[in-house]
C-alpha cells in the first residue's frame, strides 16, 4: 500500500464534524485514529472560519484559553487508562451558553452576554458544567445567546452586547431564535460536539427548531441551576442541544440528577435514568398522542409538514387523537401570557440580585438589577445600540416587580391552568402518553408555565419557493429555514419522551435532508489537522 493510500484509507476513518455524533466521536478516540487534541484543534479552526469572518455567524463568545490543555490532559489520562473508568464524554468538546458559570481561573467569563458582568469572579463552575467534566467532556467554549436569556426588553433574538448578532446559518442573516441562540447554531453546523442551553419559556426548543437540531429542555428540577444566571426559579431549566437524539440522550443522562445547591432538583425521582436506554427505534408502536389543534401557531408551510408527520407516526404504530383540545384551552389562551409575566418578571428581580450577591467580584461595580439597567444608560454605545437594540423595558419593568398577592396569584394560576387544568387534565381525558405539536406554537408556552418536558427534533424547512423577508437586522422568514416537532409530557417524563423522538428520528432523518448555505458550512476536517 503506497502512502496516499494509506491516507485515503484513514481519512476514511475519520467522522465528517458537520454531522459527527458523540459516538463517533468516542470511537474515533478510542481507536486512535485521532486525538482529543486534534479535535479541540479541528473544531477551533471550524469556529474561526465562520463565526467573526466569512458569513460572522457570531454563534460563540469566546474560547476557553485552557481548551487544548484540557485536550492533551484528556489524551494522557486515556493512554494510562486506556478505556477504564472513562466517562461517557472523555475527550468529548462541549459548548456552554454564557449564562452557565464556568470556573474563572480557567480564564472565560459568565455574563449572560452583557458588560455589566464582564470580569465578575463566579464562586466556581455551575453544577451542570462540574457534571460535565466529570463525565471526561472538554468545555471548548462560551455560546452567544440573546443577552440576559432574551430578557432585556425589546432586542432582536441572538444579539448580546459582548457577542453582537448572531445569525441563522441556513439562510444569511435569519433570525437564529433564541436565546440558546449560539448553542443551537454551534451545533448545527459541528462548531463543537454538542452544546448546553438554557430554557424558561422556549430557549432551547426554538433555537433547536430554527438550527435543525434536536434539543430538550427538561422538567424544572431534574438539572440543576446553582451557578447559571437565572430569570426564574419556577421556570429555568437546563437542557442538551444536540445534532442527535442519541446525542441529547447522553447529555441528559450526565447533567440530570439531585443537588443539594438547587433545592428544586431534591425531590425529583431516583434514580436519574440513564437515558440511553430509551433509544427504542419501535417506541412509538402503540403510544397516544393527542393534538391540540387550538394551540397550534404555525404558518401553513409548517402546519403541512406537521400534519405529514402524523401520518409518518401512524405509520410506525401511534394512536393520534386529533383533536385533542385542552379542556381549558380558551382560558389559556387568554391568561398564559398574563400570569407568566408576572411571575418570571418578579422571579428575574428577585433572583438575579441573589446571584449578583453570591458572585466574588464584580469589578463592574453593580449590585443588582437597579445597578444593571445604569450601568446600560452609562455604557450605551455597547449596550444600548441604535436602531435595533436600545430597548431594555423588560429589566425596567422587572425592577419595578415585587413579590405581592398579584404574583402569588399568578404562580398558583400558572401551575392550575398549564398542569393541573392543562397537560394533567388533557392527558387524562384522552388517556394520552403525550402531546405532540409543531415546536414553533403555543404549547412551548404552556410546557413552561407548567415546568414540564418538551424533545423537539428536526421536522422540515419553509420551500424554496418562499421570498426572504426584509432584515431588520434579521430575516424573520427565508427559504430552507428549518423547524421542528416537539413531544411534550408530564413532569419527569424525558425517558418516554427520548424514545418518541428517537423513533420518529430513526424513521425520517429530516435533520439531513438539507445543509447549510454553502459559506456557513466550515471546511476544516479531522484529515485538516492531523499531523500537522
């Protein structure tokens, strides 16, 4: 065998980053046949292609200056070790939002995108960050996201002062959603293995449907969120975002579980699934799944592919109720948004000044919300930017929030509409295993209020026949922009929900029915960076 040979034939053994899963990934390392250094490298260089140059997808905040150390640590430890002990991540580069602290000494900072907390000295990493590393993953990065987890007013979704406007990579400028934002979109096009988002009402299930990824946000209380900049602690969760459902499933399985720093998280069910397990590809034969026709949103390009997709899920063995119509859907309808926003805008004055207060340092000088919303009108020119970005009501209006006889009404109101008199009532009156609806609708919403789980894997993208919108500064509509399908249940029901969306994966691949633009998808390849 000559040596061009003998590189076509391990280059053929190398996994394409666009679409890698974990698996591969692990495979590859295990074999030999690359390096956690060489991945860290591969996927440094994808990042530098495209996201300040070429299409400046702004999808990452910043890198983690010890990333290849943490590579050739992970590298040595799998010599010794060989397969021994590892974790189910060893090696593997990971992708966290900006709001998920992750240990200052290793040199990134944690500030939900904003100025106000840039330099601030966390207490440590945030449990899902110290549960990744346990698991062996390598934390590659920050993620962009909409500054303050899209709650600072009237700002377009992605932006972040410190990140600036991140942007859909299937179409140049679309609106990436939010405000996993650069989770979703490091994700999509293989900037990083996989990513973590965070989610209080849609923030990793629509920036996974509008970056053709799978993404879960789970019950509120099986991650952890000590160490994560919060808006509520009724509503926040953290979740995986991922290229797989097989991917996602690991991911969750390594960050779920009890912590005594999130008291939210005690009473869940023992013990954490491992939800690998579910990955049934037969699990829908025989399942119920109701459809809400009232809740769902979507335009007709979305609600024809959704309505295809019932028929795909007959096929493989489902019972769809449809309609399956909450019995207080009209009141939902009229309230949900009402109530939610007293509750989470109250929560967000409330427990962000208890994170400021727990932060070491902040060299910024701000002390609380009142300090954050000053410190903008100081600093306008980076954080108050004209035309698009000069609002931040929503912080105002927060600041002007206390908890009162409204807010607890509105809390009670959220758990008796979205669980009790919602999902509860709807599953029971129609025996139904779960909901199933497009992910861009009303259900998202009502999935928060209740603090209850939602998958959502790759559906379809809008036609080609579709004219682009005016950007402004993002394009709110383009062809080939794509979306997705949500499974939604009752609390801590991720592991039937995992197998759902597995089967319905397995059986369609819609993920891969179509690529990025052509210069949002990075050229940089394992065989790019090995030996070299």
């Amino acid at each position: 065998m000559t040596s061009s040979q003998s590189s076509i034939t391990q280059d053929a053994l190398l996994p394409d980053l666009y679409e890698a899963s974990i698996a591969e990934l692990l495979h590859g390392l295990e074999n030999g046949h690359f390096s956690s250094v060489d991945l860290v490298k591969a996927y440094l260089a994808r990042i530098e292609e495209v996201n300040l140059k070429g299409p400046e997808l702004r999808a990452v905040l910043e890198i983690n200056p010890q990333a290849l150390a943490l590579a050739a640590a992970s590298d040595e430890v799998r010599k010794t070790k060989g397969l021994l002990g590892l974790g189910p991540l060893h090696g593997i580069p990971v992708l966290v939002k900006d709001n998920i602290a992750t240990l200052h000494e290793e040199g990134m900072n944690t500030t939900a995108g904003s100025f106000a907390l840039l330099g601030s000295v966390v207490p440590g990493d945030a449990t899902v960050t110290t549960r990744l590393r346990e698991a062996g993953a390598i934390i590659l990065g920050k993620a962009n996201l909409s500054e303050w987890a899209n709650f600072r007013g009237v700002v377009p979704s992605g932006f972040s002062g410190r990140g600036g406007q991140a942007t859909c990579p299937y179409y140049p400028l679309v609106d990436p959603s939010g405000s996993s934002s650069g989770s979703g979109i490091s994700t999509a096009i293989g900037l990083a293995a996989a990513s973590l988002g965070t989610e209080t009402d849609g923030s990793i299930v629509s920036p996974s449907s509008r970056n053709n990824i799978v993404g879960i946000k789970p019950t509120v209380g099986l991650t952890s969120r000590a160490g994560v900049i919060p808006i509520s602690s009724h509503q926040d969760t953290v979740g995986a975002m991922t290229r797989t459902v097989a991917d996602s499933a690991i991911l969750l399985s390594v960050i779920a579980g009890p912590d005594p720093s999130d008291n939210a998280t005690i009473t869940q069910p023992q013990p954490v699934p491992d939800y690998r397990k579910a990955l049934n590809p037969e699990a829908l034969h025989g399942v119920r799944l109701g459809v809400p026709r009232k809740f769902l949103e979507a335009d007709e390009n979305i609600l024809a592919a959704f309505n295809e997709s019932i028929e795909v899920i007959r096929k493989l063995g489902a019972v769809i109720i449809d309609p399956a119509e909450f019995p207080n859907a009209d009141e939902l309808l009229a309230s949900k948004d009402l109530n939610e926003d007293i509750v989470i805008g109250t929560d967000f004055k409330v427990d962000l000044n208890k994170y400021i207060a727990s932060l070491v340092d902040v060299p910024t000088g701000v002390k609380n919300l009142a300090d954050i919303i000053s410190f903008n009108i100081q600093h306008a020119k980076e954080e108050l930017i004209p035309p698009f970005y000069a609002d931040q009501s929503q912080l105002i209006k927060s600041e002007a929030m206390d908890v009162d006889d409204n807010y607890r009404a509105a809390l009670a109101a959220n758990i008796d509409l979205g669980r009790t008199r919602g999902v509860d009532a709807t599953l029971k009156e129609f025996n139904l295993d779960a909901i199933l609806s497009p992910t861009d609708g009303f259900m998202t919403g009502v999935a928060a209020i209740a603090g209850y789980p939602i998958v959502t894997v790759p559906l379809g993208f809008q036609p080609d026949s579709v004219t682009a919108t005016a950007a402004k500064p993002t394009i709110s509509m383009a062809p080939g922009m794509p979306f997705g399908i949500s499974f939604i249940g009752i609390a801590f029901s991720e592991f039937k929900l995992i197998s759902y969306a597995f089967a319905y994966e397995q059986a369609t691949h819609n993920r891969l029915k179509r690529l990025a633009f052509k210069e949002a998808i990075p050229m940089t390849q394992l065989k790019d960076i090995i030996g070299k």
